[in-house]
C-alpha cells in the first residue's frame, strides 16, 4: 500500500447494492471442496421455482435499491443450460432495480465453455467470467478430481479472449504435487490468458478429510508453509510486473477491473444472498439460508424465507468489522479507527501487538490510514483475530 491517502473508490468501489445467488449443482465434486454442493440435478427445476420464490419474498425489502453487481456463484453455474441462466436474469431484472452498467460475474469450469455457451451468456446480459482453472498442471488437476485439464483450460481462455467480456481466473496455493516450478507455469500460463483478474487461494487441507489425511500420510507431495509463504511472496512480484495490483489479500487486478460484487463485501456494502446457504448483509442485518437444499426447497415451499440466521450486527460489532474486513484491502482503513479501537478496549496486549506488527513489517501505518503490507498477508489471520 504505496499510498496511503487511496480510497477504496480508488480500487473499483461502488454505491450500489448487490445481489449473489447461489447454484449449488455440480457435475463432481472437488477435493478440496468445502462449499454447499450437489452432484444431484434431480431437484434443479424445483431449485429455480423456489430461487424466482425467493426473488418474490426478498423484493420489497430491496424497493428504492439500485443493483450494480449480480453474482452468480456455487456450485458451478456454467452447468446450468444457458437459457436458464438468462430466465434467472430475467427473473432478477423483473423483481429488482438492476441499474445500466451493471457487472454480472458467471462463475465457470473450463469443460463447460463453448463458443454457444460464450454467446448464450453475452446474450443473457453476463458481462463478467470467473473461471475456476486452480492449475495448468494435470498432475495437480487430477489430484483434487477437477475434471478438466491444462489444455482444456487454455481453449476455454481462448474461446472467452476477445468476447468483451471481463475475464478472472482462480487458482491455487499448496496443491498436492505442487512444486515452486509447477506454480511458476500456471501463474505464467493465466497471465497469458488475458485476464484482468486473478484470484489466488490457499489450500486448506483441513476443511477436506481427504486432503488432510493424504497430507500427514505424505506430506513429501506438499510444499510447506514456509515454501507457500516464499512462493506467495514471489508471486506478487511477478503479477506486479505483469500489470496486475494486489489489491485484496487474494486478489489480484489490472486498473479498473477489480471486482466489483467482491469489494461490496469488504466494504459492507449492502448485499441480499438468494439461495442454498446464500450470506447477506442487509438493513444493519446479517443473514444466512438453510444450508441444506432439501431444507431450503421445504422453507420456501411453506412461502417462507429459507432464513437460518437473523441478527443485527451492534455499533461494536460494526467497529470490529470495519477493520477486519478492510484490512483485506489494499487501501486498509482509517488510521484513527485502528487506533481508537485499541484505545478503548485498553487491551495491553493489543496496543503491545499493533506496536510489534508496525516494528515486524507487518502492517505499513501512514497519516490517515494502516494497511498490511505484502508479509503481513501471510499473517493475516494472526493480526484480523485480534479485533475480533
């Protein structure tokens, strides 16, 4: 964080509401998967009446609201046909205001894209792809059951490039079989893709029992975390030379294609969530559906919102997130915010902690606002805890 003076409008911030919608039908089922899934498509027709049902309940509270971002995640929503992917948007323009220059983000598996599909989506009004590659190595792909391979990643880039849509591409950190020389390829291999937008994750083996089984039995097929941290740093500084901003912890933009429904998190912007285990953030409220599709399809079936968890988030709790959710960001948050929260809760070892951070390089602190600094990702975890 060069300048500490930038706002998050700086990095692609917008007004507007959001809207995410969850499509939890998947045609396997990854390794490393800890999202709310299903490899059964028997009950996606029902799924969709029950999402236009939701749309319905949800609308009033949204009345006076302009959208400017759709989000359609998972799951994988390129399996879904394309003509159900532009009623769904249909169905989101009748019941909400979707304001012109809206981004609409499809989430996608390299296997699904066609140039029919591409067009479909261009047609449905998607403005936006994500595609899932998590590597260019097959080794690597194999390991965690992804269904396509490196070459089919490249032909979906290809397919996509030149469309005018706005492409973002995910990958991985810490893979089985990975090495520092597997991971260079695939950072190469998405830069030449000609996306605007790349997304790097960690692996968490322990949210997979698979995965962290397979790494205590071999932990040789896994780069350690001080390697991950060498490469994480590496990394950054190659993206950076390739034009692209560090502009969460995660990712990674060129100027003006940040993404645009992400920020609206880290900024507590206010978002509705539609579907299977759908979050918003809404009216002061945090929400979250029923994380179970038979439970979500019973709730709405009953004309009910599909609600698991309804609270107001207090004055306190906001402070809290205000600073934990922006120091994702690259621009990070108000210098006094930081402060005044250490100062009231008088705790010795936080103000001793924020002290160490700033000595340590772990937080970059300037006039008007704190950020972490490129080592102090990696630590993340152990500096956000602390404001919680």
């Amino acid at each position: 964080m060069s300048d500490m003076t930038r706002t998050t409008a700086d990095v692609g911030g917008e007004n507007g509401g959001g809207i995410y919608v969850h499509l939890p039908y998947c045609a396997s089922r990854c390794g490393y998967c800890a999202f709310v899934v299903t490899t059964d498509s028997s009950s996606r027709s029902e799924y969709l009446k029950a999402l236009a049902h939701e749309m319905d309940l949800v609308a009033n509270e949204a009345t006076g609201t302009g959208f400017d971002s759709i989000y359609l995640g998972g799951g994988t929503p390129s399996l879904l046909p394309a003509g159900e992917i532009g009623r769904l948007l249909d169905r989101l323009r009748e019941r909400f205001d979707v304001v012109n220059g809206v981004e609409i983000t499809l989430e996608a598996n390299p296997e699904d894209v066609t140039p029919q599909g591409r067009d479909a989506w261009i047609a449905a009004g998607v403005t936006r792809v994500s595609v899932g590659v998590q590597s260019f190595e097959d080794r690597e792909l194999l390991a965690v059951g992804r269904r396509h391979d490196a070459r089919r990643a490249r032909e979906a880039f290809g397919i996509l490039a030149s469309s005018g849509l706005s492409l973002s591409g995910d990958l991985i950190l810490g893979l089985p079989d990975q090495t520092a020389a597997s991971l260079r390829r695939s950072v190469e291999a998405l830069c030449e893709s000609r996306v605007e937008h790349i997304s790097v994750y960690l692996l968490e083996t322990e949210k997979s029992k698979v995965l962290e089984e397979d790494r205590r039995a071999r932990p040789h097929r896994y780069l350690s975390d001080d390697e991950q941290a060498e490469l994480w740093l590496e990394m950054g500084e190659t993206l950076a030379g390739r034009g692209f901003a560090h502009y969460e912890i995660s990712n990674w933009a060129r100027p003006g294609s940040e993404a645009r429904h992400n920020l609206k998190y880290w900024t507590r912007t206010p978002t509705l969530g539609l579907g299977v285990s759908a979050h918003e953030f809404w009216g002061g409220r945090r929400r979250s559906n029923a994380s179970a599709v038979p439970l979500y399809l019973e709730h709405l079936s009953r004309g009910e919102r599909p609600t698991a968890l309804d609270r107001a988030v207090g004055a306190e709790e906001e402070a809290a997130e205000r600073i934990v959710l922006g120091l994702r960001l690259s621009v990070g948050v108000l210098r006094a915010e930081v402060e005044d929260w250490i100062d009231r809760h008088g705790d010795p070892r936080l103000r001793s902690d924020y002290a160490a951070w700033r000595e340590e390089g772990l937080l970059q602190v300037g006039d008007v606002r704190v950020g972490l600094t490129e080592r102090g990702y990696l630590l993340s975890n152990e500096v956000l805890c602390r404001f919680v």
